[in-house]
C-alpha cells in the first residue's frame, strides 16, 4: 500500500537530505549514498542511512539492486515538484531570445516546427506540438461510388488541396442516395468548416430522420466523420533521449518512440492538453503517453486569437528533467505561439 505524504510530513532534516537526493540525481542520474551526502551534512553516514532508510519507508526512494545508493521514485519526484522545488520565471533576456526567434516565420507549420525544436534544444531532450488536424472551410463534398459496399468521399476545401477517402457503406446504399447525402451536405458546408456546421447539421438530422430515411442519415453522418482526424505530432530532438540514456535504458526509449508513433497517442495530448489550466507535469508512470517507459512529460495548451484551445506544446524526456527550467520555458512558448497565431489570423 502507499503511503500518502503531505508536505508537513517530512522534518527540516529529512526534507534538506531528500531534497539534495533528488537534485543530486537530477543532475548526474545516479544513485546517492550515504557517504557522499555526509559530506554535505554535518552528520554520521549512519544517521543519514536511518533517514534515508525513513524516506524509503514512505514510498519516496528506492534502492536499486545494483547500488546502495537510493534515487527518487515517481512518488518521490511528484514530491519534490509539489511541494519542494521552486519554480521561477525566465529572465528578461530569455524571454526576448525566444520572441526573437519567431521573427520572420510567417505560416503556423513553420511556429509550430520551431516551437518543438527550442524545446528540445532548452530541455536537452525531445520537444513536441501537437497539433489538431486542420479544420478548413469546405467549397463541396461528394459521395462516389465504387462497389456496392464503398464509396469515395471527395472532399473540396477552399484551399483547394482535394482529400479522398474511402468509406464503407452499409447494404442497400444506391448512387440515388449517395447523390442525395452529396447534395445535402455540400449545401450545409459551402463556406464553413466541419466543426461549425457539424452539431447544426446533426440537429437537423434528428429533426428530419424521417423524410431523410435512415440510410441517408447514415451516409451523411459518416461524410462527416471522414472530417474529423486525430492530428499531427511533430518531435524534435528524439534523438537526445538516447544520448542521455543509460545502456540498460534504451529498450525504455524504444518503448516511448513506439507510443509515440501510435495513432492514438494524439488523441490523449490533446485530451490532456485541452483540460489543463496552465502546464501540467506527468513524472514516469503518470504520463499517459509514456508506454510504460517511465519519461516525463511537461505539457501546455495553446490557443488561437479567440482564445479557443488549438493544440499543445511540450517537453518529453527522463524524469530527471529540469523541472524548474522546462515549465516556464513551455509557458512562455505557448504564450509566444498563441500571440504569434492570433497576430496571422489577424492579417
């Protein structure tokens, strides 16, 4: 069972020896004894072992089976970020390196590419956007047929950069009804994207089920489903996380990179992304991208000049990151994207 700590838990004393367990791994990524932190504290090696011996007890280090040393658990870790560690803002000259670097880029693709690359430059490890599938203003959408059991969706939008999809169409659909799901749908979206037409031409649907015949219904609301996508992920600096990765942590990194190509892995960073008030930190286990690979991620919305969420901005990486560096980093990033868009929709 875990024990449940609260920040009055631990005394002065415990506080001060986790405290400089956790930095100490945060910088190097080993375990810490007992004779290296009494070189730091004007105590025996015994009587840190019997704090530390404390400390593990109360679920917030562990000892790994090659070493005496301890080093912080994901318990540990949340700790320490909660309670512990002191998180600033960014200089003056940081803050002005970073809008600066935005000068001259002028399409949210290319924002969006050099956001992920300064995150991964500032943390040392891989920095990520995601952004959600583009949601264009549609000029026409038509229904093809192709066998009697699937149809091309051609689909038009102002831009002019033509999606086809197939889709698969229940028994008894005839190129009648396809004409017809055509039509309604193309008079409905002239103009207008997916997401602003969708509830309106959903509610309609409802109220003329009726008249419209249940296959139609379906074929129009299937059109629209090809609409709707999981996104984009773009990571830069992938490669870092092998660089500060231990041998025996590589099938770790492997593990990430796996779950990170995963389709629905988009889907969870812009559910997480879109329910967070500021930066949200997941350590090890809590990440719900992670696959089970034990890195951290440090995650922030970002919105467009209405405000409305777009998409998410982040860091992913060991859990030793450097907390107190990357959050403000990713805050005052997205806060730079977010002004950046709104300044492009703007003119």
């Amino acid at each position: 069972m875990t024990t449940v700590v609260s920040y009055t838990t631990l005394d002065d004393r415990a506080r001060s020896i986790f405290r400089h367990i956790v930095e100490s791994y945060m910088a190097s990524g080993d375990p810490v004894g007992s004779r290296t932190l009494s070189r730091n504290f004007d105590l025996s090696p015994a009587t840190i072992r019997n704090v530390m011996a404390d400390l593990e007890h109360l679920g917030l280090l562990e000892s790994p089976h090659i070493s005496a040393g301890r080093l912080p658990t994901t318990q540990g870790l949340r700790y320490f970020v909660d309670g512990i560690l002191e998180i600033g803002a960014l200089s003056e000259t940081e803050r002005a390196a970073l809008e600066s670097s935005y000068t001259g880029l002028s399409s949210v693709p290319d924002m969006l590419d050099q956001a992920s690359r300064l995150l991964s430059g500032l943390s040392s490890s891989a920095g990520l956007v995601v952004a959600p599938k583009a949601d264009k203003s549609i000029r026409h959408i038509e229904f093809v047929s192709l066998q009697p059991t699937r149809a091309l969706v051609i689909i038009v939008p102002d831009d002019g950069m033509v999606e086809n999809r197939i889709m698969e169409l229940p028994p008894g659909i005839t190129p009648d009804i396809l004409k017809q799901a055509s039509n309604f749908l193309s008079e409905r979206l002239y103009g207008k994207t997916v997401s602003e037409m969708r509830e309106a031409i959903r509610a309609e649907i409802t109220a003329r089920r009726g008249e419209l015949g249940d296959l139609m219904t379906r074929i129009v609301e299937e059109g629209l489903a090809t609409q709707t996508g999981d996104g984009t992920l773009i990571v830069r600096g992938a490669s870092k996380l092998l660089d500060s990765s231990a041998v025996h942590d590589l099938d770790r990194v492997r593990l990430l990179m796996e779950q990170l190509e995963a389709k629905e892995t988009v889907a969870r960073l812009l559910e997480e992304a879109g329910q967070a008030d500021g930066v949200k930190i997941f350590i090890g286990a809590e990440n719900p991208v992670s696959g089970g690979s034990g890195h951290s991620l440090i995650l922030t919305p970002y919105r467009n000049g209405a405000g409305s969420f777009v998409g998410a901005i982040g860091v992913i990486g060991p859990t030793r990151l450097d907390y107190a560096k990357i959050v403000p980093s990713v805050s005052f990033m997205a806060e730079i994207l977010s002004r950046n868009i709104r300044k492009l929709s703007e003119g």
